[in-house]
C-alpha cells in the first residue's frame, strides 16, 4: 500500500470520531486534505458537520468540496479537531509545521476537547527530533530571534542549525505573516523545557511542539491501523 493510500485509511478511521451536528477543527497538510475529501463526501450524503479550517489552504479546499464553514470568533468550542503531524511519539507529543500552520492549528486544537492525529507509520518515533522543528517568528528582529534561538538549543545540549524556510527565492510567509524557522535540534530528550525555552524568546510567536493536545494517534501501517490513545 502507498503512501497515500495510507493516509486515505488513517483519515477513513478518523472520520468514524465525528458526531453529526457538531463544529469542528479540519487541519492542514496532505494527510488532513484525504481527510477533507473523505469528510466532504459524508456531508453531501447528509451529515450536518461545520468546519473551523486551520489554513487558508484548507479553507479554500472545503469550499470547493461543499463543507461549510465557520471561524473561532464565531463558534470558539470545537467538539474534536483532525489533524496530521510531521512526528508522534510514543506519548503523542508532536511536532507539527511542516505545511507552515502551526500556529493556527494549535489555536484551532487548544480550543478542542479533543485532538486527533491521523498519520501513516513513518511518522511514528521513539523520540522527536528527526524532522526539524518549525517555529513560526516574527518579521522584525529575525538575527536577534535566531541568535537566541541557537543560544537557548546550545544551553539544552541540543544542535543549533537553523534554516529560515524559503518559498522560492523569498521567505516563506505564514497565513499570519511571519517566517518560519526550520530548526534542527537532533532528538529532543526534553520537549517540555525546549518549548518552554523557546516561548520566552519575545521573537518567537509559537513553535511546532504539541504537548499535551493530541488524546488519539490514528496510525495507518501496512498491516492495517493502529490507534494509540492517551488521557488528557
């Protein structure tokens, strides 16, 4: 089975956790749009969902597939969010980005009482690290912002190299207009006190680390899937 095909039955079983009649975060990333096709095809057949997309990308998507919409200011409590992720580890810690909405999608999460993770097996890890870490910042004062970024990895024994994320020959700019800095940290033995070294950095605005958000893993192997689930 491919790696889309994969994603497609991750995003089946995650449809199976939404309740007709309830608003929802719709994430962002090749994994959540198999998830938004699926999704759009059970509202044409009747079922009354709203969606809170975390991306202009993913908003554009559900339109052209008939999923209605809403925002936050509007319908702030959200029954569960679906989202993909760049790492899950084994407590469901992630780290998340790599489609450049972090920050609207860990908004959009934060006001779920659920989060649920869809992903194929590659994405499982013992420890994260592997995939850089985005950490979305702010335009001004970017030297000074990476420079203590690097300063705050080498205090946490941690590699310190930092790539900010292009688009071409211009920086990649986010839905909220910042930079993203792709950070390569090496495995992470503390996700906690990185995240927490890194939100004291007036630059940054949010990181990629999800702690605490994600209660279901829906993994998609090709011995069939997987669901790992924690007490939030």
């Amino acid at each position: 089975m491919d790696a889309r095909l994969l994603k497609i039955e991750a995003a089946r079983a995650a449809l199976s956790h939404v309740e007709s009649g309830t608003v929802i975060g719709i994430g962002t990333g090749s994994t959540a749009e198999e998830f938004v096709r699926l999704l759009a095809a059970a509202v044409a057949d009747g079922m009354a969902i709203t969606g809170v997309p975390t991306s202009e990308r993913t908003a554009t998507l559900c339109r052209e597939l008939g999923i209605p919409l809403t925002t936050l200011d509007e319908s702030p409590h959200l029954a569960v969010t679906i989202d993909g992720a760049d790492e899950v580890d084994p407590d469901l810690a992630l780290i998340k980005g790599g489609g450049g909405a972090l920050l609207r999608e860990k908004i959009v999460a934060s006001a779920s009482d659920r989060m649920i993770v869809i992903a194929d097996e590659t994405k499982l890890v013992g420890s994260l690290g592997r995939f850089p870490l985005p950490i979305e910042v702010n335009r001004f004062g970017l030297a000074a912002t990476q420079r203590a970024i690097a300063a705050a990895a080498r205090g946490l024994g941690l590699e310190d190299r930092l790539v900010l994320r292009k688009a071409g020959e211009e920086p990649f700019l986010t839905d909220g207009s910042h930079y993203i800095i792709d950070a390569s940290f090496g495995l992470i033995p503390d996700p906690r006190a990185l995240s927490n070294a890194l939100h004291a950095i007036p630059g940054v605005v949010e990181h990629g680390l999800f702690l605490d958000l994600a209660s279901i893993a829906i993994i998609a192997g090709k011995t069939g899937i997987k669901t790992l689930a924690v007490t939030r």
